[in-house]
C-alpha cells in the first residue's frame, strides 16, 4: 500500500466504525426496551392473575360467611324447635311438613356437595342446572310449611311474596 491509501483507509474504517458503533448502540437500546416491555406485560399478567386470586377468595370468604350465618340460625332454630317438643306444643301437622323441607334441604345439599366433590349424579335431577330449579321450587314447600306453622298457633295468613330468581 502506498502513502496515500494508509491515510484513507484509516478514515474509511473510522467511518464505518462511527456508523456500526451507531446501529449497534441502537440495536443494543432496542433489545433492551423489546426485555423492559416483555418484563411489564409479564407483571401485568402475574398483577391480573393475583387479582383474579383475590377476588375469587374474597367470593368464597363471602359465601363462607353467609354459610356460616345460616348454620348458626338454623342450629338455633334446631334449638327452639326442641324446646318447642319438649313442651309439647308441636303438632304431627308442623312435625310432617318439618320433616319434609328438611329431607329436601338434605337432599339438595347433599348433591351440591358431590357435584363440588367432582362426584357424578347418582340420579336424575342431579345436576347445577336441576339442583337450581329445586331450590327456586322448593320455596312453595317452605310457604306450605310456614302456613301449617301458623294455623298450628292460630296466626292470620301470610301475605305472599314470591321472590324473583336474584333474591333466591
């Protein structure tokens, strides 16, 4: 190489280096923001998952509450009703209508309960589906047994009032 070509050369691969150095640094910021982004929509993801978490739990302390609530009354219920026999102001009329919404109450549990369990029906009727229309229908069996109650202590008649399928 002569004198002159050294000096073009030397500028040559100066330029080319400045130019790669740029694309490089570019790229390199690149590849950094496309982590930076991936990492965020990873959080986010995780922040949704935990959310879902938390409300489905909230919804399940809620439903244990109210469980719990009503478990609570009807074992006073229970309670009362004893007293009640014990005394001996209970009529068969009060006692069979009692023993028939309980059997259904029964009944009805039980096969939400192995449907929770990843049991399979044992009978027809036994599905979420089916298991909903009995508990909406079994509200006349609670009616008849109220109104059976209430002649039995010499009470007026209810006024009637149907629930729509959210009260239930």
């Amino acid at each position: 190489m002569d004198s002159t070509a050294v000096p073009l050369v030397i500028a040559f691969l100066g330029i080319v280096g400045t130019l790669v150095s740029g694309l490089m640094t570019q790229r390199l910021a690149e590849m950094a923001k496309s982590k930076e982004l991936d990492h965020s929509d990873r959080q986010r993801a995780e922040e949704r998952q935990y959310e879902r978490k938390r409300a489905l739990a909230e919804v399940v302390r809620a439903c244990y509450v109210k469980l719990n609530t009503a478990s609570l009354g009807y074992h006073s219920e229970l309670n009362h009703f004893w007293h009640a026999l014990r005394a001996g102001r209970v009529t068969d009329d009060v006692l069979a209508a009692v023993d028939k919404v309980h059997r259904g109450l029964n009944r009805m549990y039980g096969v939400l309960k192995r449907l929770d369990s990843g049991i399979p029906p044992h009978r027809e009727g036994e599905s979420l589906e089916q298991v909903h229309t009995q508990i909406v229908a079994f509200w006349n069996q609670l009616a008849e047994m109220r109104q059976i109650m209430r002649r039995s202590i010499g009470a007026p008649p209810p006024i009637l009032v149907i629930p729509t399928e959210d009260k239930l």
